[in-house]
C-alpha cells in the first residue's frame, strides 16, 4: 500500500513543456526534447474543498470600476493596453545586466507613490537594493524589500498590496517542497501560487526572469502560458538603446515596441524613435534605409552591406539584426534574376544600433544595399525603400504603407520607393513593379538624376 501511494505521488516533469509522466521518459513526447525528464513528488495536500468551485454570470461582472494603473512611461502604458491590469502577471526577460530590475526599480517606485508595493529579491541584499534605489532617485517611503522569494510566505505576508515584483523566476520557491530553488517543481508551483493569488485579489505581479543562449526565458516554458503578459529586453551593451517587445498579451496587441535610452538615473523613453536607429547620414557605398513596423509603431532603420569577394571556398551570409536564412535567399534572387554574381562573393549586412528585424517590408532595402555595395553605388539618403520581395522579382505592398509613408515624409525623405500596387502615392514615391526597376532607380539616384514619382 505504502509503494503504491508512493507511484501514485512520482511524477516526472518536462522541464522545458511542463509534460507530466508517471514514468521516467528520455525524449518528451510533446515538445521532443531529450533529458529534460525531472523527478517531482507531489505533497498529496488538496488546495480546494470539494464541491469549492464557484460560477458566476459574467453579465453580473463589472468591469467599468476597474481602474488601469499607470507606470511612469507613456510608451509602456500603450504597450500594456492603457495601463498596468490589476490582476495581471507579468513575464519579463532579458539578458544579465540588460536593465530589467532597473525598470523594475521605476515602476515601484511610482506606484508606491500610491500604495504599497513589494520588491521581492533573491539576487540583490536590501542594501543593494537601497543603493540602486538611491542612484535612481526612486522615492522608498512605501517601498517594502525583501530577500526571501518564497511565494507562498510572500503571498500570506504581504498586506494590502497594490504591486508586487518577483526577481527573478530563477530563485522562486514554495516552502512545502524539498527541491532546488529554481527548479522546474519548484517554478511551475510558485508561479501557480502568485497567479492564483494575482488573480484572487486583483493585484498586478512582475516577474523577473533571464534568458537562456538561445533567447528564450529560462525555466520551462509552461510559465508562459501560466502568465498573462510575457515582455522580453533586447539591445547591445555597446549603446545605450534599449528595447521592450511585448510577445503576448491579454489585455492588449501583442508586438508592440518600447524603445528606452539607459542613463546614470535610469531607463528613460526616447522621445521621436522614429530615426533613432539611424547612425548618421552616411556618403557611402552599401548604405540604404527602410521603414519597417513594430506593432503599430512604424521605425526608420538603417541597412549596411559589404559585398566582398569569397574568402573561402564557398561564399559566406553573415548578418547582424536580419535572419541570415532570408539574406541567402534574396542574394539568390539576385543571382537569378538580375545575373549579378553574388554566388561567387560574401555578403556580410548589419541592421544598425543592434536591432532585430522580422519586418518583410525591408526586402526592397536590402537589395538595394547588396546592389549598392557591388555596384560601388552611393545611395542618397534622402531616398527610403518600403516592400517585400517576391521569389519571383516582384515587389509587393506590406501592411501600414500609409502610415509608413507618412512618418517617412516626416523624417525627411524626399523620395519614398514603394511598391507598385501600395497605394497612397505622391509627389515624393516612385512606383516600382519588380527588382529590374529597383536598379534603374538606384543608378539614376546614385548619378544625381531626379526620378520622378509614379513614373517609374
């Protein structure tokens, strides 16, 4: 009898999905990693009474009440959907030394301008935590500190909260389990706690986490799902920039941006990100621009090309803030298409100030910088690309032209080529149906001859 409660309490945890066995497993089932199997013993306390479980009618529910908590950033307001949701848990990454507990450091300190907030640390002593609040300028009057991330004692210690942060999902731990801190038992029942206690009494919870080499949060994945808002940090350690991207969100768009300039008193917004990733206005070969969205934010980046020839046997696709999967494949179009010998040189591109680009609006600025480093072309920089590339050499409209257009007008430049079917043309776009167009552009701009707009 004894063995079999003790089977029955076994349990082996995919530490990277949150899959369950009852057996030892060497690849899991759902997400097919291997020796991600570990060992958990459950306590066996039931958290509920039955029969405890209670339905409302959401037609009695009233949301009208429920006021939105604002941080001290506008920007980040309008990435959480008008405000921090009381209630809410919030997931967010980053690498060491990225600016994650010093933003964290900021919210409390305005919001414990208007109730109590809890800073949770099991990384930092209290008298570090009272020195970076000191560098910040962080007003600590109801500021309450601790270094014990038990979440459970936390949950029943902490009075009348109006904010609580967790730093970091690493060190969490519950107090009836007997594992590591950190571990995949003792993560999964922590977050389980602060969410069902979040959820209980309404009151917002960040959570802290880092990121593994592969960019992805550390600790098994399932503490995604469990949250409500999951933000990672991004930027080199070479500038100063700092961006927020929101990868999910229930109360608002995921995908939104937060662009953040790191200063000696903390993270600061910056004010017209439209061009902050441009570096100068630069005079040589190789250089285009193109203005891209994130979220419903559009941003003007700056592309850099260098088309050498091969070093090695076989040509190389080095790229810095775009997939060098997709650089490959439009150096292959090239080749195709327009017969230019990129097969036989390396190409090595750079999205300037360390930014990752997904955007597919970027294509037609790509071609143009490898076009214009192979060429020795200087492209003016009053000349901007917007449009995804097909495999077939046409140029194809991307979502957001007007407002693309729009803000490229506003950061100054005089030509905007777009595609052909875009829509919304002026006196500044040039119309252009396929990447043969895209050359006779570059050369006639790169010679000093005006094209004129929608007569490409």
């Amino acid at each position: 009898m004894v063995m079999q409660e003790m089977k029955e309490r076994l349990r082996y945890i995919c530490e990277n999905c949150g899959y369950e066995s009852p057996k030892w497993f060497g690849r899991c089932p759902v997400c097919g990693s291997w020796n991600t199997a570990k060992e958990w013993k459950a306590d066996g306390i039931s958290r509920h009474e039955p029969g405890s479980v209670t339905f409302v009618s959401l037609a009695d529910e009233e949301i009208s009440s429920l006021e939105l908590l604002p941080s001290p950033f506008e920007e980040l307001n309008r990435a959480f959907g008008g405000g921090i949701v009381p209630g809410s848990v919030i997931l967010i990454g980053g690498e060491p030394g990225i600016g994650k507990s010093t933003l964290m450091m900021q919210i409390c300190g305005y919001l414990s301008q208007q109730g109590k907030t809890y800073y949770v640390s099991g990384e930092e002593s209290t008298r570090q935590l009272k020195m970076r609040a000191k560098r910040l300028g962080v007003d600590t009057s109801s500021f309450l500190v601790s270094n014990d991330p038990v979440a459970d004692m936390v949950l029943a210690t902490a009075s009348d909260p109006l904010c609580i942060v967790f730093d970091s999902l690493q060190t969490l731990q519950v107090s009836w389990l007997d594992t590591p801190p950190g571990s995949v038992t003792q993560v999964r029942e922590a977050v389980s706690r602060i969410t069902e206690f979040s959820k209980r009494e309404e009151v917002p919870v960040f959570i802290v986490a880092h990121i593994t080499k592969e960019g992805l949060i550390a600790g098994p994945k399932l503490v995604e799902h469990m949250v409500d808002v999951v933000m990672y940090f991004e930027g080199s350690r070479n500038t100063d920039l700092r961006i927020l991207r929101t990868l999910k969100n229930r109360f608002g768009p995921s995908g939104e941006m937060v662009i953040f300039e790191m200063t000696e008193s903390g993270l600061k917004e910056v004010a017209n990100p439209e061009k902050v990733f441009i570096e100068s206005h630069r005079t040589s070969a190789g250089v285009s621009y193109s203005m891209i969205m994130e979220g419903s934010k559009p941003l003007c980046v700056e592309i850099q090309c260098l088309v050498s020839k091969m070093q090695f046997n076989y040509p190389r696709r080095i790229s810095m803030g775009l997939d060098p999967t997709h650089l490959s494949m439009l150096s292959a179009l090239l080749s195709k298409k327009l017969s230019v010998p990129v097969e036989s040189r390396d190409i090595y591109l750079k999205i300037s100030g360390g930014f990752r680009v997904t955007d597919p609006g970027v294509d037609l600025a790509v071609i143009a910088a490898i076009l214009g480093s192979f060429y020795e072309i200087v492209i003016p920089h009053d000349i901007i690309f917007i449009g995804e590339i097909g495999l077939d050499g046409s140029v194809k409209r991307v979502g957001g032209m007007e407002k693309r257009i729009k803000i490229a007008e506003k950061a100054g430049f005089t030509r905007i080529c777009i595609p052909a079917d875009a829509g919304g043309s002026s006196g500044k776009t040039i119309e252009i149906n396929d990447i043969h167009e895209l050359v006779r552009v570059i050369r006639m701009r790169g010679r000093g001859e005006d094209v004129q707009g929608d007569n490409t």
